[in-house]
C-alpha cells in the first residue's frame, strides 16, 4: 500500500468507522521513539473504540490513555494484561517466568535495565531484557522452561506460550462487545502477528519485521506514525465516500 501521511486527520461526525488495535512502539511514535503528538488530536477524536496493544508493562499504556484522554482500554505485557472498561484480566504462568528469570541471572546473565529497572517493576505475567543482554542464554532459558522468546526490536521478552496480542485482543472485543474481525490493527513487530491473525484488517508500518510484514494485510511505505496515520485516513476516506 502507498501511503500519504497526513499531518492531522478531520473526522466527519457522521462517520461509521471501526475499532482500532494499535501498537504503540514504532507505531504511534516517531523514530526517535517518542509518542508522535498527532496521538493526542487523533484518537480522542476516534468514534470507536480504540484498544492499545504493547509489549510494555501495565501502567505505561494506562497512562498513555489518562494523557491523552481516551478510555483505558489496554493489552499490554503482550497480551497478559487485559483492561478494559474497568474490567482486569489476567493471563500467564508468572511463577514460571519468575523461576525463569532467577535460573538466567544465576547463570551470569543480566536484564540490563539497572538498578531501578522501571520496564520490569510492574510487570505482572513476563519479563522483558534489555536488547544487549545475552540472547542465546535468555533463549537457552526460555526454551528450558517453556516459554516463548520475543524480539520485538526494543526488548526481548519471556512470556507464557498461552499469552499473545491476539488472544488479548479476542478478550478485549468481548468486553467491548465487538466481532475482532471488525477491528483494524496496525504495528511493526513479531508480537503483533498474532493481533493481525485476529483483526480483520492489518497493517504493517514500514518500519516492521519481516514476521510482522509477513502477517499484515497491507504492508506501509510509511513507518512509525506517518504510517498510522495514512491508514487512519484511508479509513476514513472509505467511510465517508
């Protein structure tokens, strides 16, 4: 698909257009990876509802919500935390990753993150490392305790093989009382195969892995939020005309 991404997006109020699942690293941000200022015009202008799906622990996407003054309806932890219209659900052995994690340090390896390590500290169902820690100790470890290996490009993460996006995003449409074949995804990583799996129209940006590229619909010419928001305006051009 070629895009055009526009700078902003007018919404006519009559517009019938449909949910969204959308990625928020490397798709609503900029390539610098901070969140594109275009989020807080579009989606709270967006008349359906609109589900962010991320790899990052619970509380960053509730606040990505909160600032830009859109329901909380979240994935996050990719797809072990569900929130949706105050409704939590919660998926994933947390124990076996847990035991996971102690078994990857005693051996020498290290998450990177610090001291603090803010990525992991309210994470609930994984664990994420950071991209230069040991790889092929962290898949060693994986696959010793049956868990999935993720590299979305920004972390790598261990997470319940039971846990996706896609599953999350099957949870958050029943919540929503939504087909998933109505919503619209977009992303840019292997973690968002599973939501273009589910959604019934998917878009990779530019920017993605050729597994997301692979699962997409449509793949973008644009990434990061030029790429959103030239999907973003297709779908409202199609609604409209």
């Amino acid at each position: 698909m070629t895009s055009d991404a526009p700078a902003s997006l007018e919404i006519p109020g009559d517009a019938d257009l449909p949910p969204l699942a959308l990625d928020i690293d490397g798709t609503l941000t900029t390539p610098e990876h901070t969140i594109d200022p275009r989020v807080f015009r579009v989606l709270p202008e967006w008349p359906a509802p609109v589900v962010l799906a991320t790899g990052k622990s619970f509380p960053y996407p509730i606040a990505l919500c909160h600032f830009a003054g859109v329901p909380e309806r979240v994935i996050a932890e990719n797809g072990g935390v569900v929130c949706v219209d105050e409704r939590v659900h919660v998926e994933g052995d947390a124990e076996r990753v847990a035991a996971a994690v102690d078994a990857f340090r005693e051996r020498g390896g290290e998450l990177g993150w610090g001291d603090a390590d803010t990525v992991n500290r309210w994470r609930e169902t994984e664990v994420a490392a950071r991209v230069s820690a040991d790889e092929a100790l962290l898949r060693e470890v994986a696959e010793e305790f049956d868990l999935t290996f993720l590299d979305t490009g920004y972390a790598y993460h261990l997470t319940d093989p039971d846990v996706s996006k896609g599953r999350g995003l099957r949870e958050a449409a029943s919540i929503l009382d939504r087909d998933p074949a109505a919503f619209v995804a977009v992303g840019d990583s292997m973690n968002d195969a599973s939501t273009f799996a589910v959604a019934g129209e998917s878009y990779a940006l530019a920017n993605a892995d050729e597994v997301a590229k692979d699962a997409a619909d449509s793949v973008l010419d644009d990434g990061f939020m030029d790429g959103t928001m030239a999907v973003l305006a297709e779908v409202v051009e199609r609604a409209s005309g």
